[in-house]
C-alpha cells in the first residue's frame, strides 16, 4: 500500500507542479505542502477535493484505502468539519438554516463517487434506525 506522503508527492510530481505552485493554489504556505509529503502532517478533508482536481485524479485516488470504511469517513468528516468550522457556502440553496458541519457534509458528499455515496447513505440509514 503506498503511503500519504509517497502517493501525495507522486502526483504532484506527475503533475510537474512545485510545492510553491500546490501550495499558492490552495492559499496555503509551501511548507505545508512540504510537510504532507514526509508525513508529518496531511491535508485537510475540505483540500482534498481540490488536490484531486490540481492533480487530476479521483478523490478515492487521491484517498487510497486510507479513505477508510463508510462510517471512518463519516467520523472523521463530522469531526474535520466541528474543530475547523467554514463559511457556509455561497452555493448552497436549500432552505436554510444550515450549520456549518451540515454544509460541509453536504460539500464533502458532492466530491465522492457514487458508490461512496451508496456506503455512505447506507450507514447513515443505520445509524438513524439504531438511534431510534
């Protein structure tokens, strides 16, 4: 299995874009990037979908297996989105109210496949019937 850092770097390099140019894309600092790829640190979840753009790839490319089962990702999504709350997006016209975590569930959702999408509604599904 390849690593964050080998598979990160791997495609940037694909890509023939520095760090400095990854980097100013994303309006982070070089090293940032420079960090993720020796493994000291990895991208955030909302990066991810516009990393997988910058490079050209999937989001389950970008991911690997290290995206996890259905309910890792729904943690791991739900816990991204309470520690790092973000404006609630300009694009989103539902009826409103909306928390920020609910937005970016909803952002986070419209970047996966649809089989991911499938697994997740799936666990989603249960977990709501076993809270019941």
């Amino acid at each position: 299995m390849e690593s964050w850092p080998v598979r990160l770097k791997r495609l940037r390099t694909a890509t023939r874009m520095s760090q400095a140019k990854v980097a100013q894309e994303l309006g982070i600092s070089a090293p940032s990037v420079a960090q993720w790829e020796i493994g000291r640190s990895k991208p955030s979840l909302d990066r991810l979908p516009v990393l997988a753009d910058l490079y050209g790839v999937s989001l389950e490319e970008i991911c690997g297996t290290d995206l996890g089962t259905p309910d890792a990702v729904m943690r791991v999504v739900i816990d991204d989105a309470e520690r790092s709350p973000r404006p609630i997006s300009s694009d989103f016209s539902g009826d409103g109210p909306y928390s920020e975590s609910e937005v970016a569930i909803i952002e986070l959702w419209r970047t996966l496949s649809p089989d991911m999408r499938d697994r997740l509604l799936s666990l989603i599904e249960a977990i709501s019937r076993d809270a019941a």
